[in-house]
C-alpha cells in the first residue's frame, strides 16, 4: 500500500458545482496535510494548509482532515473554469527537524464553462 | 511573497549529453533546496535535497553520478542530468524552504527535459 493514495481522475464538472477531492494515508505519523495547485507545466503552488484534524476555510476552498480515518478532502465551491488544474495532497510528519513532503499523485479537475 | 525561478522551463536534448537545470531563490535566502521528478499521473518523487555548502543527500534509487547537484550559493541549486537518456525524460521540479513548518515550501516553475 501506497502512503497516499489519490484517484488521479480525471475529474470533469460544470461551472459552479462543487468539487470534492480526496486522499488517504497510511502513515499515523502525518500530522501536517497540504493541498497543492498545479497548472499545466508549472509548479504546485500552496492552497490550503492544515494541522491535525479539523476544517479550514479559505473562501471557495475548504479542506478537511480526518486522522481517525486517515482521509482528507478538499472541497471547491462554485468552482470557476480557472480552478481547471491538477490538485496534490501532501503530507507530513514533521517530526525530529524532518519536514519531507510525500504527494499523492494528484487530481486532474476540469471545470466545464 | 516568497518566488523561486526554475530555467530552463523546456530543453531538448540528444542522448548521450548533459543538461543543468537551474533553480534560484529570488527573495530569500536558502539553505535546503529539493529537487522533484514528475511522471505523468505520478506523484512527485523527490530525488535529493540539496544542501548549501555540503553534499546532497539522495533518496535511495537515485543515482548520484548521474543526476549532479551543486548549492554552491544561498539563493542557487543546479541539477545536471549527465549522459542523458530517453528515459531521463521527465519534469523536473525544484523546491526552496522560503518559511517554516510543512507549509513553508516555494516551488519552481519545472523544467521539461526531453531526451531524443
């Protein structure tokens, strides 16, 4: 078993549906969870950030930890044709200086105007 | 905020000859960069963290000799694919810690090598 696993889609939706994406974990030492946005030939670049369990917020965005169940969710509101990406989860157990990162290998989300 | 510039974004290159790939910290100073390869619908892999000043450290199945990394400056790690294969073909990602914690990681551009 893979540490993270995520369904690398592709994942189509109409302008204005909500999107929800998801990751789970092997690893009980990850404590520090990441989603990550990558447009086509680019670098990710840092969306939401979370530590431990719990819901963060950040306008469209929502991102969700359960480490009970060691499964984690983005979910994109009204989600916009800009929101066409590819998305990573990453992970971390940041423990002992250690802050490595290991990914999933991401969702490809197209958002359908 | 924190910017971390990758070049080249493309480069073709003939088996058997080598390629640098550059990755420079524009605001920030950084001692520890990574260096990624992405597979198509795989997830990022990292190879070696680069250390300023010191040698890299390599993730196991990555081979030394052929993937050279140099920090020789704060704000500048380079990646020389050396001989080069058509299997090497891949994208390249480099990393800078730009803060702290597990979210402080600013990511380059990447670089698409192709080896023909």
């Amino acid at each position: 078993q893979k540490e993270v696993e995520q369904d690398p889609g592709p994942l189509s939706v109409p302008e204005g549906a909500i999107v929800s994406l998801n990751c789970t974990y092997s690893n009980s030492a990850f404590q520090y969870f990441m989603w990550y946005r990558q447009y086509s030939r680019k670098g990710p670049e840092l969306l939401m950030y979370t530590y431990s369990s719990g819901n963060k917020e950040d306008g469209r965005f929502t991102a969700q930890v359960d480490k009970s169940s060691k499964y984690i969710s983005l979910f994109i509101r009204d989600s916009q044709p800009s929101d066409s990406a590819t998305y990573l989860c990453a992970m971390s157990a940041e423990g002992a200086g250690s802050y490595q990162l290991t990914f999933g290998k991401g969702t490809k989300l197209s958002v359908i105007p | 905020g924190a910017v971390v510039s990758q070049h080249p974004s493309r480069v073709i290159c003939k088996s058997g000859t080598s390629v640098k790939i550059e990755c420079r910290s524009l605001d920030f100073q950084a001692t520890t960069m990574f260096w990624y390869r992405q597979f198509p619908k795989k997830s990022l892999m990292l190879m070696a963290t680069s250390n300023e000043g010191s040698k890299a450290t390599y993730e196991q199945g990555v081979e030394k000799d052929k993937f050279l990394i140099n920090h020789a400056s704060l704000t500048l790690s380079t990646l020389t694919v050396t001989s080069a294969h058509p299997e090497d073909s891949s994208f390249y990602i480099c990393s800078a810690r730009s803060g702290t914690g597990s979210s402080g990681y600013t990511f380059g551009s990447g670089t698409r090598l192709t080896v023909v």
